[in-house]
C-alpha cells in the first residue's frame, strides 16, 4: 500500500509539472514570437533603406516537453519547474541564415543595441570553429515577454550563421543522425575539410561582396553629380533661381565628389 502510494504520488507530480511546463511553453513560444516580429521589422528596414535583405531565412522552434525531460535526465537535474527554467537554456531557440559573414555581426550589432534584447552569453564559432569545423554565433538572449502577471526576459538561444554554415550544418547532423558510435578518423578529417571549404567560399563572396559594393558606391556619386550638374545647368538657363542655401549645398557637394 505504501509503494502504491509512493508511486501515486510521483505521477500526481509529473502530472502538476507538466501542466506548469505547458504554461511556460507558452511563455517561450510568446518569446519566440517578439523575436521573429524584431527580426522582421530589421529585415524590412533593411530593404527599404538599403534596398538589401542581409537575412536569407529564419527558423525557430521549442522543445517538446519529452524533449525537455530527457535533458533534464541528462544534465542530472531535478524534475522542478526551477530546473528546466534555469538549467536548460535552449527551451526555445531560433536559426538566422545570413548572405555574409559581415551580416552576422550586423544582425548581433543590431539586436545588442536596438531591439531590448538582452544578452547572456555568446560564443563565437565563427572566429573559434569547434574541432569538427562547426561555425556558428551562438547567443543566450533574453527575450522581454508581458505576461498577465508582469514583463519577464525569456531565454531564447540565437544561432546566426551563413547560408555555407548551415548547410554544412545541416548536412553533418543528416550524416550522423542517431549514431553513437566515434566517428572514424578519416571521416571526422573529410568532415573537417568539407567546413573549411565552405568557410573558404564564406570569405570569397564576402570579398566579392565587398568589392561590387564599392563600385555601386562610384557608381552612385557618379550619377549624383550628373544629376545635380543637370540640376544646376537647367537652373543658369532659366529665370528660376533656387534658394542660396540649396544652390550652395548642391554646389558643394560637386565639388566634393569632384575631389574624390
């Protein structure tokens, strides 16, 4: 009677925890929602400014609560609500593919300073690639949810990589899906060169990059001055006479482009 008990006892509690993490998945998902708006309104800002999109595509997600327990087994961490909220800190996560390897940096830059995001912790595995050649950002970010019972920061993981790096990524976690064995030496080595390949094809298009952007720069002064020359000849033609100050601006501004 009293094993029953105990045991009546332990589902009762599992029960009670899965209802309270049902809850608080909620809460990661809501995280997970502000984040995508956030990177949304940086993706459309970008465009319409720059006319660039430095982000290719998003993916987000949040673990099942199976998902959850079996770390919790792992890591060795009481089945409690505390547990999973500060022992695991990858509940909810969301995957930023970038054109550039400069875009990551800008995305990280803007999140940092413009988007009340707050930032734990980051590694960096672009400048520090793990052993198999893995590259990727990696950030701990709080991410500020309301909630009925006041504003709380949600612990989102943000990987931001390359659209190389995740299809690297990608395709060793394919290959190697369920295996437990250690991989084999030659394998882990082609393993190895397969990343440095795509790293190597990461800084050829962003010098690439850089370069045609340099030029569309040239390019642009270029027609600026042509159209303020025109601007400036059709006026010294005609009766019209444009305000000192604007004559002035555009006047200064050849002659800069002029120097350059």
């Amino acid at each position: 009677m009293e094993n029953y008990q105990i045991i009546s006892n332990q589902v009762e509690q599992f029960k009670r925890l899965r209802e309270d993490v049902t809850r608080v998945m909620m809460m990661y998902q809501f995280a997970l929602n502000e984040l995508e708006t956030k990177i949304e309104i940086l993706r459309e800002e970008f465009q319409l400014l720059h006319d660039y999109n430095p982000i290719e595509h998003t993916k987000s997600r949040v673990k099942t609560f199976d998902s959850i327990i079996g770390k919790i087994q792992r890591k060795g961490l009481p089945f409690s609500l505390d547990s999973i909220r500060n022992g695991i800190k990858d509940i909810a996560g969301i995957r930023i593919t970038c054109s550039f390897i400069s875009d990551i940096y800008h995305i990280q830059d803007m999140l940092e300073k413009h988007f009340d995001v707050e930032i734990y912790e980051a590694k960096d595995y672009i400048k520090n690639p793990k052993p198999n050649g893995y590259r990727s950002l990696h950030l701990i970010a709080g991410v500020p949810v309301v909630m009925t019972t006041g504003r709380e920061l949600v612990c989102v993981e943000i990987q931001i990589r390359t659209i190389a790096m995740d299809f690297w990524a990608s395709l060793e976690h394919k290959i190697f899906y369920k295996y437990d064995e250690a991989i084999p030496s030659h394998l882990t080595h082609e393993l190895k060169q397969a990343a440095d390949a795509a790293n190597v094809l990461d800084q050829q298009m962003e010098r690439l990059h850089k370069e045609i952007t340099i030029i569309k720069e040239k390019q642009n002064h270029d027609e600026g001055d042509e159209f303020t020359k025109l601007i400036l000849s059709q006026v010294g033609q005609s009766q019209l006479r444009l305000p000192p100050i604007i004559e002035q601006e555009l006047s200064q501004n050849l002659n800069g482009h002029s120097k350059g």
